[in-house]
C-alpha cells in the first residue's frame, strides 16, 4: 500500500489538484494533503485526509513524522 503526502502551498498549480485525486483512486493507497500557509482545501475529493501546518492540528514535529512515513512526498 502506497502512501502519499502532499504539501500545498496558496500557490499550487492547478495539476496539483488533479494528481491528488489520481492518487486518492489508487487501490489501498493513503493519500494525506497537509495545508501550508493558509491554503485552502475546497477540491480535495472525499476520502482524502487533511491536516493543516497550525497550531490545533500539526506541528513541524508531526509533520515530520508524516514525511517520513510517506512513500511519496510532493510538494507543490
């Protein structure tokens, strides 16, 4: 089971959205999106975890974490 970390940035590409729902299609893949300065997730499609680099959800020691669980990390 493939798991994957996306970190997006206010900025992302549009494809970043496309290739998240790509990978959310897997078979018994993980698919985090962590949101970075302010990013808002209103086209991560369901099923996908979302986690917000802020105080109340992650900080830069659970993001860590999450990077290195991640088979696949992209950074947008």
């Amino acid at each position: 089971m493939a798991a994957f970390l996306h970190l997006l940035k206010r900025d992302s590409p549009p494809l970043a959205h496309s290739v998240i729902a790509a990978h959310g299609r897997e078979a018994e893949a993980r698919v985090t999106v962590v949101l970075l300065d302010g990013t808002d997730a209103t086209d991560v499609p369901p099923g996908i975890v979302v986690r917000r680099l802020a105080a109340g959800d992650l900080d830069y020691n659970a993001l860590l974490d999450l990077i290195f669980e991640a088979d696949h990390v992209l950074s947008w």
